[in-house]
C-alpha cells in the first residue's frame, strides 16, 4: 500500500442549535493515500461537506470540533496555533466548492483573486503572482487567460468559474486538494470536463483529492478508495472495487442498487426509500434500521460494530462478513418473515458476489 | 458609463417637473395672502391689490405657473417678497454654512457608523450589538429639536465645554471670504478661530447627525452580516487569509455597496434636518431661511428652495450611484 498523507481518526464535529446538539460528524475515520483519490459519498446531510471543512479547521458558530485528531503526514492540524493553521490552508491543503457561482468574490477580477493566494504562500511580487495566475489560468483549459485574468467572475460562466476555482486552489502546489461536490451544480458535459481536467492535474501533480460526491457515477470514474458516510458516521470503507463489486453495508448497496448499469452514468441517491434520521433525535441502534432491507431485531437495539468484512473492507453492520444474519436466536419471531424476505432480495444480487468472495476463500474466515 | 449618467440626469427631468407642479399648487392653496404678509395686517385693499398685481398674483394660477417655469428654466429662482433680494444671491451666501453643517454630520454619521456597525457585527446577539442598537433606537426616535436644545444645555450652557450656539465668535472679526466658517477661518491665519469654527460644529452635527448615525449602523451591521455568511468569504478563509484580511478586503468591500445608497439616501433626511438644526443652532445657512421664509409667507423663496433642495438631493444620489457602480463591477458594466 502507499503512504497515508491524510489521516482522520474519531472526528467529531457538533453543532449546538437552538433544537439541540446535532452532531454533524460523529467519530468519522478515514485515511487518504499519498497521490490517492479518495471518493467520499452518502446522501445531502449527512456530514460529508462538515467533514472537509473540520480538516481545513474553518467550521463556524455554532459548530465546534469536539474530539479527534487530523494528521497531515504526522503533524495533528487540530493541535495547531490558527496561525500555524493558516499556513497549511491554501497551501499544503486547498479547497474548492460546490457553488462555483458564489464562491468567488464579486468585486475582484479572477486574476486577483488567484494572485491572492499565491502571494500569500510565496514569497514573490505581485507582479510575478499576477503573471503565474494567468499561467494558472491557461493551465486549467481556459482560453484567452491574459483576458480573463482582468475579468470579474460575473463575466464567466459556471463552469468558466469552478476552472478558475482550480486554478486558485492548484496555484499553491498543495498536497491534498478537498473538492466538495466540485461538479454538481454544473450541467452534464461540464461536469465531464471538470473531471477530466481534476485527473489530468491529479496525474500531473501526483496530489491527493478528498473528493466529495453524492454522485457515484463520479465516484466511479475518480476515486481510488471510497468511505460511505451515513448520518454523521462513516459506515463503509474500502477500495472502489471492493466497494462496487462487493459492498457489505446495506445502505452501500442501496445507494449501488439506485445507480444506472454501466455505461450510463449519473445516479441520484434518493432512490432508497425512507429518510435520513433527524439529527437532534437518533435512534438507539443502527442508523440506517428504519430503512434497511435486512433490519434485525439486534440492529434496533445496540448499535453494529465497525468490522474489517474483508481486509482493507471495513463496515458497520451486525451482518456476517458474508452478508447473512449473524445467528438464527437473533432473529426476533415476529420479524422473521419480513426480515427473511428483504434479506432474500438483498442476497439474490448478493449471492453472486458471495461466491465471488468465497472463491476469494475470504468467507467465514 | 456615460450613457448610464445621460439616462440617470434625463430621468431626473420629470421628477422635477412634477415636484415643481405639486410645490406650485400647495403653496398657492395655502390660506394667507402674501400681499398682506409684506404690509402688515392694516394695510388698505387698495395697496394690498396693488401689490398683489405687482407680485403677478392677480393672473390665473397656469399663467403664474408657466411664468415660474420660465425663470426657472432661465435659471431665475426669482427673489424675495420680502427684502427684494433674489434667492441666488442670498442662497450663495447661505448654503456654505449649510454644507457645512450637513458634512459635519455626515462625518459623524459616517465615521461612527460604519465601526460601529463592524463592531455589532462581529458578535450578533451579543451584548456589545444590543448596546448598539440601544443606541440607534435612541438616535432613530429622539426628534432632533430635543437633542439639539439638550445638547446645548449640557455642553453649552451648563458644563461650558462647547459653544451653544452660532458658527464662530463674532468677535474673532473673522472676515467672510467663502461664508464656509472653517475656511474663512483658515484664510485669516487664525489658528483659535479655526478651533472656535470647529468647536461650534460640534454640538449641531451630533444634533443632525444621530438619524443618519443610527440607520448607517444598522444598516453596516446587516449588510456585514450578510456577506460574512457567503460562500466567498469561506473561498478567502479557505486561501488561509488572516481574519483581518477576510474582514476589510473580502467583506468591506462588499458590505460598503447598501452602506453606500443609505448614506446617498440619507442627504435627504439631513437637509430636512438642517431645518430644524439650523433655528436651534441660530445657524445662518439655509435651513434657517426656509423657517423664515415659510413665517414670512415668502412664496418664492420657499418655492424655489424646496426645489434646489430637490436638486440637491437627486445630484447627490447620482453621484452616490455613480460611486456604487463605480464600486460594483457587476454594475459597471451592465
Ligand atoms: N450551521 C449549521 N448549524 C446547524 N447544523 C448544521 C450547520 N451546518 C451543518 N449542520 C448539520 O450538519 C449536517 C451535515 O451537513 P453537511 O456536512 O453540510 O452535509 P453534506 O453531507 O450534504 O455535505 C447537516 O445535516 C446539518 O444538520
Ligand atoms: S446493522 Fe442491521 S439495520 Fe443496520 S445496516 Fe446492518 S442489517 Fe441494516
Ligand atoms: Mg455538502
């Protein structure tokens, strides 16, 4: 295995609102590989964005890290001075966001803003920085960027913008880039394009990419490595092929289940049926009970261990590595027939990849 | 740019004409004769009628009309009933002790506002913002007739700290070259009578500026507010800027775009303030004159002094909007 340059342990980010204590991240892991793409999925709310933004330590009133540590190859970012903090922004870690249309200043031109950034990480003159921005510019596919450069981000369109959100964040040469849902509020051919050019540069600076997606069609043709995060919680890690081949965790293969056949990307997550729990009332068990095929009776009781199902496979769920019910006494009578039915359905697709794994010889080891 | 400057002073034509036209008609309904104002209460019909003829006041309302129009076009805003001395030449005279006055508030308003609207900012809810609106409600709702006449006792009459009333010491013998108080005093070389023009500033700035004062706070703080919740200021933070950077470059310069058409809009609102502050500062600028002119029943002179106020007002808030653009490149170059 290579590296690990980002590593995330019990990470939690709450929010204290008027309604209560929403615990936005709650005990997240995840570890990022050196020039490794690591995709972070799960439904709208469900702490992924609160998550990259605990890592680059900008959460705001009324949320609070609470626990956790954030080592960037072995310096803990939440033990940092905010100064020292600052020094990592920007620079060894950059960031770019979802809203491509709101997230650059509207009263400075594009080349100011990228020249912004350079100079403060670098010790060089504005006139240097200015004519790297215009570099930077030409570099993420924009045409004509001298002009650009002297243009107000009003002037460009969406995907016009989010390149030049790129090009702010690659000015710094920074070793872990979070992009959080960078292609979403794009139209499709765009969003191709962004991630093309997000791999090109990825190849070319050998950087790692925290990518954030509710997209799996994304997921698939970026990541290295996937974490699938469930109300706060990380409930599945593993590598995208372990992950599409053979996800454990129920909500993984709802999420799977809801994604067009290959070839046909995009997918949207809400096919699963049911909603994501409230946050300020979580129920005692798993998370995912209300809404999962396979509920047992345990599953409402105490909440499902976070166990490596295969090497490298890690998910929280009572389920057997395999994928079936842990042991018969387990299963309640009353919802034996119900429980036994969904989990048919499950294991019927399953089943195929039961096999694979068995020949794996990874089954009941 | 231009043409947006050309289509803004065209649009201000029909606002003009409309305010003249409704000022015309409200003046000339209003009960009371002119003509009897000038001669006193025992003058014979006869000379009353005579006048009245004189001053054009016999001939049909739409003929008085056309004929002010007239002169105003000409750029005659005509002259007084009453001392026979026209309203550009008292007006030239006056209006520097008014701009005077009105600045000196807009200073305050302004200087004081915007840190103060920051600061309230910066903690909403908190007790340093409830301080602070305490204190615009309190400039917002106290008339400034009651400020004023306070402010004088306390400062001037009782605690001696600032003159009361007046824009310098008579007996500095300061020689009125431009009528601006402060300048006149510079060209005489005098450095107590540049403290004195100064000194009596004071007390009717503060008195004139505390509306203006309380809505640039108020607004400084929502406008702070809101843009420190955009996607663009987490963008800055993102970049590792320092909080201070983050605060005057990516939030100021946004923050200032409603700041900057409230403060436009609030030259309104000092001009009809100077009214009142002028009388009790026994200021001679222009506010002043209008008091008088309304006991007077000077027609003309209250006529055409509402109407250069309105000039005034539409010029400033051009002027203001050209800042705004001038600020905003999404208005530029629209
Ligand atoms: N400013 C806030 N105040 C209260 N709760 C918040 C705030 N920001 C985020 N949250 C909570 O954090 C949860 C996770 O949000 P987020 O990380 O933005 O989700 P997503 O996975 O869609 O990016 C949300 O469900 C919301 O309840
Ligand atoms: S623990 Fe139970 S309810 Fe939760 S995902 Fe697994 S099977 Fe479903
Ligand atoms: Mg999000």
């Amino acid at each position: 295995m290579t590296d690990t340059l980002l590593r995330v342990r019990h990470l939690r980010t709450y929010f204290w609102t008027l309604d209560g204590i929403v615990k936005a991240v709650d005990g997240v892991n995840m570890d990022i590989g050196t020039g490794r793409t690591l995709g972070v999925v799960g439904e709208s709310g469900c702490g992924k964005s609160i998550t990259a933004l605990s890592i680059m330590r900008l959460i705001e009133r009324p949320g609070k890290i609470v626990e956790g540590s954030v080592d960037l190859d072995r310096t803990d970012l939440l033990k940092l001075s905010e100064s020292e903090m600052r020094e990592i922004r920007g620079n060894a870690i950059s960031m770019i966001f979802q809203e491509p249309m709101t997230s650059l200043n509207p009263v400075f031109t594009t080349g100011n803003q990228i020249a912004e950034a350079i100079r403060l990480h670098a010790d060089i003159g504005a006139r240097e920085a200015e004519d790297r921005a215009v570099e930077m510019l030409r570099k993420v596919g924009i045409p004509d960027p001298e002009r650009r450069a002297r243009q107000y981000p009003h002037e460009m369109s969406g995907g016009m913008r989010q390149r030049v959100m790129i090009a702010m964040a690659l000015s710094t040469y920074p070793q872990l880039l979070i992009a959080d849902e960078p292609t979403t509020a794009l139209d499709v051919t765009i969003q191709a394009q962004i991630l093309e050019l997000m791999k090109e540069l990825r190849e070319e600076r050998r950087m790692s990419i925290m990518l954030i997606t509710h997209d799996l069609g994304v997921i698939a043709e970026m990541a290295d490595d996937v974490v699938v995060m469930y109300s706060g919680k990380v409930v599945e890690t593993g590598d995208v092929f372990t992950i599409f081949e053979r996800p454990h965790h129920p909500y993984t293969q709802g999420l799977l289940g809801s994604l067009p056949r290959i070839g046909q990307r995009r997918g949207r997550l809400r096919v699963i049926e049911g909603v994501v729990p409230n946050p300020l009332n979580l129920p005692k068990g798993c998370l995912f009970a209300r809404r999962c095929p396979c509920v047992m009776p345990i599953c409402e009781q105490t909440p499902p261990p976070f166990q490596e199902v295969h090497p490298g496979q890690v998910s929280r769920c009572w389920l057997t590595p395999a994928g079936t019910t842990p042991a018969v006494g387990m299963t309640a009578p009353a919802d034996v027939a119900e429980a036994e039915a969904a989990r048919m359905t499950i294991t019927a697709d399953s089943g195929r990849q039961s096999a694979t794994a068995a020949q794996m010889g990874e089954v009941g080891r | 740019m231009l043409r947006y400057i050309v289509r803004r002073v065209l649009g201000a034509i029909p606002v003009l004409f409309g305010l003249s036209v409704i000022l015309f008609l409200f003046l000339r309904l209003l009960p009371g004769n002119p003509a009897v104002a000038i001669l006193g209460q025992h003058a014979t019909p006869q000379l009353v009628a005579q006048i009245s003829s004189s001053l054009g006041l016999d001939k049909p309302l739409y003929v008085q009309y056309l004929q002010y129009i007239w002169q105003l076009l000409h750029g005659n805003f005509g002259a007084s009933f009453v001392d026979g001395r026209t309203v550009a030449s008292t007006f030239l005279v006056r209006f520097p002790a008014t701009l005077e006055l009105t600045t000196g508030a807009m200073i305050f308003a302004v200087g004081l506002g915007i840190p103060l609207g920051r600061l309230a900012a910066r903690h909403p809810n908190g007790w340093i913002d409830g301080a602070v609106t305490a204190l615009s409600l309190f400039g917002i709702s106290i008339p400034i007739f009651v400020l004023g006449y306070t402010l004088v006792f306390i400062f001037g009459v009782e605690l001696h700290w600032l003159p009361a009333v007046g824009q310098i010491d008579p007996r500095l013998n300061v020689n009125p070259v431009t009528n601006f108080s402060i300048i006149d005093a510079i060209l005489s070389g005098n450095v107590n009578a540049v403290e004195d023009a100064v000194a009596h500033l004071i007390l009717p700035s503060i008195a004139l500026g505390s509306i203006p004062l309380a809505i640039v706070t108020r607004i400084t703080r929502a406008s702070v507010i809101d843009v420190s919740n955009e996607d663009y200021v987490r963008t800055a933070r993102a970049k590792g800027l320092t909080e201070k950077r983050v605060d005057d470059r990516h939030i100021m310069r946004n923050a200032w775009l409603p700041v900057t058409t409230v403060i436009g809009l609030q030259v309104g609102s000092l001009l009809a303030g100077a009214v009142i502050t002028e009388t009790v500062f026994v200021w001679n600028g222009v506010g002043s004159w209008v008091v008088q002119a309304i006991e007077n029943h000077d027609l003309i002179v209250v006529q055409s002094l509402i109407m250069i106020f309105a000039i005034i007002f539409l010029a400033v808030n051009l002027l203001v909007d050209i800042g705004y653009a001038f600020l905003n490149p999404r208005i530029r170059y629209s």
